[in-house]
C-alpha cells in the first residue's frame, strides 16, 4: 500500500463502461518521514475519501480485488482514510 494525500477529483464525461458509477479521485504520494510529496495519479475511491484528507492506496491486481470488479481497467483505489500515523 501507499501512503498519498487527496489533491482533487477527476469528472469524465465519456468513460470505459464498468468505470460507471465509481469516484475517481487524483492522489499524490507522499513520503511521512521527510513530508515530500511525489507523482500524482488517478486512483478510483472506494472509500468516500474527500480532498485534502491522507488515504491508504493499493495498486494493480488488488485494486481490481478491492472494487470487486476483476475486469475494470483499474490501477489504483483508495482502500483507507487515515486518521493518525507515528512516523
């Protein structure tokens, strides 16, 4: 899993069909040590995560496992919302 923070949303008005329905959520990875922040990505939320808020992410095959949709062209999802972390 990695640790990122909720940046913004994404709206797509056309989209691959099985993405109909699911939040899409841009995140950027962070580093809790050092408070860096690195690349940004889409990932779809599965959690009702709001901008601004740390969230645990999960790539590739989990992800799909996550929204229990095997064959969603899904590479992300956000499967936490942080309350607190010792870093």
């Amino acid at each position: 899993m990695i640790i990122c923070k909720v940046i913004g949303n994404v709206w797509a008005t056309r989209k691959e069909e099985t993405l109909n329905g699911l939040k899409l959520m841009i995140v950027r990875r962070i580093d809790i040590s050092s408070d860096a922040e690195h690349e940004s990505f889409v990932a779809v939320d599965c959690v009702g995560a709001g901008i601004g808020e740390p969230v645990l992410v999960t790539t590739g095959s989990s992800a799909r496992k996550a929204l229990s949709i095997e064959d969603s062209p899904v590479d992300a999802a956000i499967v936490g919302i942080i309350d607190g972390s010792e870093g």
